[in-house]
C-alpha cells in the first residue's frame, strides 16, 4: 500500500478522508519484531495515502464512529501534530482529531 502518511509531511490542521476499509499488514519494526498493523487508504490535500493509527489514534476514532470500520469510508479528521516516543525515539507524531457532524434527533 506504499505512500504512507507520515507526520514529516504535514502541516497541522490538514483535513483527511477515509476511502476504504482498513486492511491488515505485517510489518518489521527496527528492532526485527513482527507485528501487525492496520492501514486506511485515505485522500490527503488530494494525494491517496496509507495512513497506520496508532493505538492511541485508533481508540479515539471508534469512539467517534464505532467498531464497525465499514462504516467509516467518507469520514473525515483532522490532523494535529504532537510529539511522541516512537520505538524508542522522540518524533513528531500525528494525533487524529475525528471531524464529526451531530445531527438532531427529530420526535
């Protein structure tokens, strides 16, 4: 799924769209370990990119939006930049912020 979203190419304050389901991959980290990793294709300023949340960016989308990652194609969130310990390294990072529409429930 090459083209991944990386926290070095972003501004802050970008707006993303999920495209697809997430999909599964193996990857190896630094150290050799074997772990696997859930990818988003997303549209990114208009360029189709994977994007891999970290637990913490994983947690806070199904809270917004649910488990179901079906139901998320067409969602949008915003990124916001922060730092933090990757593998061991201090590195910016992207936290998601979930753009999400509360719509009033009609009686």
């Amino acid at each position: 799924m090459g083209n991944y979203l990386k926290a070095d190419g972003c501004k802050g304050g970008e707006i993303c769209t999920i495209k697809a389901r997430g999909e599964m991959e193996e990857i190896r980290s630094p150290e050799g370990e074997i772990k696997s990793v859930l990818n988003y294709k997303i549209d990114f300023e208009g360029i189709e990119k994977t994007f891999t949340p970290n637990k913490a960016n994983g947690l806070i989308m199904i809270e917004a939006w649910g488990e179901d990652d079906e139901k998320w194609t067409g969602k949008q969130f915003r990124i916001r930049l922060t730092t933090a310990n990757v593998f061991g390294k201090i590195k910016k990072s992207i936290i998601v912020e979930p753009i999400v529409i509360k719509t009033e429930k009609v009686q």
